[in-house]
C-alpha cells in the first residue's frame, strides 16, 4: 500500500465550477480534471506571483510535491486549451483551511465563527492576536 | 455559554488530553452556571470516523466552543459549519482544572 498523501492546503476553493470552450463544432466530448490543490498552485504561482518555495509552505506541502502539483496544473490547462475541451474542477487531496488565528500572548490557536464578534484570545481574553496564513 | 474540554479522566484534575476524536472523556463547562459535566466518550476505540462522530455529538449536545489538542479535516470542517469555536492547545501539562481556571479569569 502507498503511503497516503498529505492533504494540500487550499486557502479558498476556485469559486466557478469549470470552463468551456465556445465555438467549437464537436459537443461535449472529454474534459479535464482540474484538482483545488492545482488550481491553488496557479493562484499562488502565477496570480500571486510567489515563489515555489513560499508557496509549497504556505500550503503545507515539500517544494517538490508542489512543483509537481503546478505541473500537472499547466499540463492539464494545456490540454484543455489545445483540445478545446472542458475544465472541470474537482476536490482532489485538498484541505480547505479556514481562518485560524494564533494567540501573542499564550501562543494558543483558534478559530473565530461568525456567530462571535469578539476578536480576542478564547483563553486568555488577549486582544493580542494575528492571522495565520494570509 | 457552554465549552467542551477533551479529557484523559472524570474529573477536574485529569490530566487534558490532545486528541479531539479518541479522547477519553468530554468536560462540557457551562460559563454560566460553572458546572462541569463529564460525559465518556464511546468512540475512543473505532478504527475510523472518531473525529466525525465526536463532532456530532459535540454539535447535538449545543456546546460553542471546544478545546482540544488538534482536530482532523473532517472534524474541523464540520465544527466549522455549525459555527463552533476550536481551540487548540499545544501544553503537554496542563489539567482540566487550569483550563478552566484560564478561562474564568
């Protein structure tokens, strides 16, 4: 048995769910799979213009996996656009990280829902606090 | 307001446990009245689902906010959906008790 993968962090899920190419005479025949974690790799690579090794950190993955990943990525959008066929966005091995905040003061992580209004740590009431992967 | 502490026993002094999903006990701490309840929790030997089913249990059981050690991505994504608050701790030595007392201060 392989050895399982480690989830990818995705900070946000692509908000459309795929592409489709317009004026071409055959139907919808095929398409490609795009995962969240290479569409991640495209935004955090090419949008955000990091680089790989900035990149494969903030989503928690070795610069070679992520290489790897951001190669399918472009391999796959090639395909599409040389095919003319549809992208299709799928979840992949991804790990939708919501907003998670550390604590100065007592180093404690949490998260903050919107039903809380308060920003401040849960257990030391410190208003002291910051982000975690922005 | 009610939170939930993971617990490796059944009472305030027991040492907290840092798993979410196979932790011994649940101490459910009302801020309000500052009572303690603890309840077992049944799932600490099932191969699989753990986090899943102690999320559910924490959701029915109405509670705002949890206190554990780490949570899985499944744990995480469904607290994350019915709004409640992770907490995570990362002290080694730390008992039910301190917790609580950190909490009222």
């Amino acid at each position: 048995m392989s050895r399982p993968k480690t989830l990818r962090k995705v900070v946000a899920p692509p908000n459309f769910k795929g592409y489709k190419p317009y004026g071409t005479h055959a139907g919808t025949r095929d398409s490609v799979e795009l995962l969240y974690e290479e569409y991640e790799a495209i935004k955090l690579a090419d949008y955000d213009l990091m680089n790989h090794l900035e990149a494969s950190k903030l989503m928690g993955i070795s610069r070679p996996t992520f290489a790897r990943i951001y190669e399918t990525a472009r391999r796959k959008i090639a395909k599409a656009f040389v095919e003319a066929i549809e992208i299709k966005t799928v979840y992949g091995d991804a790990l939708l990280d919501k907003h998670w905040y550390v604590c100065d003061d007592c180093q404690t992580r949490f998260t903050i829902p919107k039903t809380i209004e308060e920003h401040q740590c849960p257990l030391c009431k410190s208003e002291q606090i910051e982000l975690l992967n922005t | 307001m009610k939170t939930v502490i993971t617990s490796s026993g059944e009472n305030n002094l027991a040492q907290f446990d840092k798993r979410f999903g196979r932790a011994a006990w649940f101490c459910v701490f009302d801020e309000e009245t500052k009572e303690t309840i603890f309840i077992k929790n049944t799932n600490t030997n099932s191969s699989n689902g753990a986090g899943t089913k102690a999320a559910e249990q924490i959701v029915s059981m109405n509670v705002q906010k949890v206190i554990s050690g780490d949570f899985g991505p499944k744990a995480k994504d469904l607290l994350d959906k019915f709004n409640v608050q992770m907490v995570i701790i990362q002290d080694n030595d730390v008992t039910v008790q301190g917790i609580i007392e950190k909490l009222t201060t």
